[in-house]
C-alpha cells in the first residue's frame, strides 16, 4: 500500500490527489494545507472583496470532500522535506512518512523592499487570508483613497474591487501600458479608458521609491522626484515568486523560476514530484513555467496519474487563459503575443464599441488569438487551434466587416 503525501491544497494538488484515489483506492494520501482554508477558488476573490459573494462561496469542495475520498488534511504548512529519509516535517513537528510525494505550493506575492512596506494598510492579493486582511482594513479604517502598484492583472482587479466600493483610486506601474504581458497596446488602451471614463488615476512608466506612513499606517506611495501620491490603503501586485523557501535544504534542483522537475513532472529525486505555480518544467536547455490556473490543475492531474503508474511526459495543450478585467471578460489563446511580422499575420476584426478581438495566422493557419468585451467565439478558436485547422486568409480578410460572434458560431460555416 504506498503512502502519498502532497503539500498544497490549490487546485493542482486537490487535482492531484483526486486522481490519485481514482487510480489507486487502497493508498494513503496526506495533505499539508498551509493556509486555515479549504480548497478555494482564487479567481473568485474580487467578488469576495467588493461584497458580491461570502466567503462560504469561495470554497470549492462540499466539507466532505475529504473524508469520501478518505484523504487525510494537516492544518499546517510543511517546513523541511528530507528526501534520503523520505519524511516532511510540519511546523508543529508533526512528521510523514512518504513513498511518493507531490509538492505543489504554488507562490506568493512578491514585495519590493521599498522603505515603508511593512507598514500596516500595506496589501497583497493573492490568497484569501490576503482578501480577508484587505476586507477588514477597509471596515475598520473607513478607506477612502487607495494607490496600487502594479499594472497586470491583479493589479488592474484590485483597483476594479476598490472602485466599486467607492474608494478612489490610483494604479501606479513602471510600464508604459497596462496589462503589458497579456494585452497588445490595442487591448491595453481599450481597459485603460474604462478605467479613465470612471475616474481611476493612471500613472503609467512611474517608478515607486517607497511608501509614506503616519502612526504606524500607510498614507501614500513615493514615487521618483518625490512625488507623493496619497492613499489610505496601498495594494501591491507587482508579481509572485514560488513558494521554495522550505526545500532550501532538501537537495532538491531549485533555480530562480522555481522547483525544476522534467517532462513528467519528476523532481531531481525520483520519488518526488512538481505541478503548478511553484514549479519549472525543464525540457532541454528550455524552461518553461506554469501560467495558468487551468494548466496547474492539468498538471496536477497528470502528477497523480504518474505517481500511481509509470509516468506519462505532460503535454501542455494550447495556451488559454479567460477571467475578466475591469469591466470586461477576456481571452488569450495560443500564441498570442506573437510577433506582428511574417510568418505571422494579425488581422484585426470588426467588433462592436467597448470591444477588441483579433485572430493571430502562422502561414496562413490560426495559432493564436485575444479576445476582450465579446468572447462567445473563444471556445471555437479554441478549437480551431487545438485541431491545426487551416484558415483561408481571404475569408478572414472578408470577414472583417461582420460582427465577430456572428461570424465564428455561424457564417460564414466554412470559414475553419
């Protein structure tokens, strides 16, 4: 009967250990959760935060998640793995025993050492103790003002949360565009008049110097020439780094992108395993993150199906990644920062006001695509690009000039 032991409760070791009790019915599986949660849904929090949803609607198992699937949760983070002893050890010292082990921790919010960070009203967004904090703060201090550094996704939801709770509020970011990583400028500018059009203060290519306190809390954000912006709440987003620090000892291959594992998911010790954010799959001289929340739980999925058999290597499947920003959803798929020179041609289509979509060609076949405002196509993209369908350029070229849903789910039928 092996032992399974898996630390981390999101959804690539939840995903995980699913599996593992499917494949094999008689092991045991032991969690370290080391957040006082259950299994959640991260995407979910800015609902929580703007008082959509409670926090009982974050939660993404019925409380009897755990005792049908006869898997056993430690309410407590895992300090130190010994991989020659095969043991990890809890910071209450509780020690277990494993035959196979998955880590799957994640990451966490990355906080620049500006003087003033640990003042209080200083906050991050990335977990529900964080949503929780920022919750409470706003409660308690009667937030009025609020600045957020950083300019991606999490940045640009924070500032929708406080929006919406009738703070105002100031996104500050080193980039000259928001969203950089994700959207082309055409995307970016689109949410940045949102955001403008509802009186959120942009001050984009602005670099932080440090932030302002007064009695212990945080009044504002210093920015270069001393320049201050004033706030009564600071959000920092300005990226997240793997949760690594506890196999600092372990031996373990670990570098600067995370725990480094193979094409299968196998650490540099064979009786161990990597999914999701905290890990780096190494393939060749290449490296190549987890980016998504979908693709964590594909590889957890795949974690469990190799820690019961013989291993299969994971293949990541077309890049996708959908959730909303601001005030609108949106989708990218495939190779969908490509560049806009040949091989690859980017046609830009007709799309009602307040929307943007554009289809990414390769020769003349669909490898990528961005979708924001209107993104009822994105599944049969989506699926175009998975199957390597072929597209006829002076289809698409024609197709400009119709509304894009009315296109891709129904004329013109054979444009894939």
């Amino acid at each position: 009967m092996s032992r399974y032991v898996i630390i981390g409760s999101g959804i690539a070791g939840v995903t995980a250990a699913e599996t593992i009790r499917r494949l094999d019915p008689d092991g045991t599986i032991t969690i370290y959760n080391g957040e006082p949660f259950p299994f959640y849904f991260r995407a979910a929090m800015a609902f929580y935060i703007k008082g959509m949803i409670s926090e009982d609607d974050l939660y993404g198992k019925p409380s009897y998640w755990a005792k049908d699937h006869r898997i056993r949760i430690l309410g407590e983070k895992a300090v130190q793995v010994h991989p020659f002893e095969r043991e990890v050890v809890g910071q209450n010292g509780i020690v277990e025993l494993y035959d196979k082990l998955l880590i799957a921790t994640g990451s966490w919010p990355f906080v620049s050492p500006w003087p003033g960070k640990d003042l209080d009203g200083v906050m991050t967004y990335r977990s529900l103790m964080c949503a929780r904090k920022t919750v409470d703060y706003i409660k308690k201090y009667k937030v009025k003002s609020a600045a957020i550094i950083g300019g991606g996704i999490l940045g640009v939801e924070f500032a929708e949360n406080f929006q919406n709770l009738g703070i105002k509020t100031t996104i500050i970011a080193i980039e000259e565009r928001l969203m950089e990583l994700l959207f082309d400028k055409e995307a970016s500018s689109l949410i940045e008049e949102q955001m403008r059009a509802d009186g959120v203060e942009l001050k984009l290519g602005a670099v932080t110097e440090g932030l302002s306190g007064k009695d212990g809390r945080v009044d504002g954000v210093i920015l270069k020439d001393d320049v201050k912006v004033d706030a009564d709440l600071v959000g920092v987003a300005i990226g997240v780094l793997p949760h690594v620090e506890f196999l600092e000892n372990s031996g373990l291959e670990i570098d600067s992108r995370g725990l480094v594992v193979d094409e299968r998911l196998r650490t540099s010790d064979e009786a161990i395993w990597g999914a999701g954010d905290v890990s780096v799959r190494k393939i060749g001289e290449n490296y190549f993150p987890c980016r998504t929340w979908l693709t964590a739980a594909e590889q957890g999925r795949q974690a469990g199906v190799n820690m019961t058999g013989t291993g299969e290597p994971f293949v990541e499947k077309v890049f996708f990644n959908a959730s909303h920003v601001y005030k609108s959803l949106y989708a990218v798929i495939g190779s969908f920062k490509a560049p806009e020179e040949p091989p690859f041609e980017h046609v830009k289509l007709n799309t009602p006001e307040g929307e943007y979509a554009k289809l990414i060609l390769e020769n003349g076949k669909l490898v990528g695509a961005m979708f924001v405002g209107g993104v009822a196509p994105v599944w049969d993209v989506f699926n175009a690009i998975a199957e390597g369908r072929d597209v006829d350029i002076d289809k698409v070229s024609g197709w400009r000039g119709h509304r894009l849903s009315r296109a891709l789910n129904g004329a013109p039928p054979t444009l894939f």
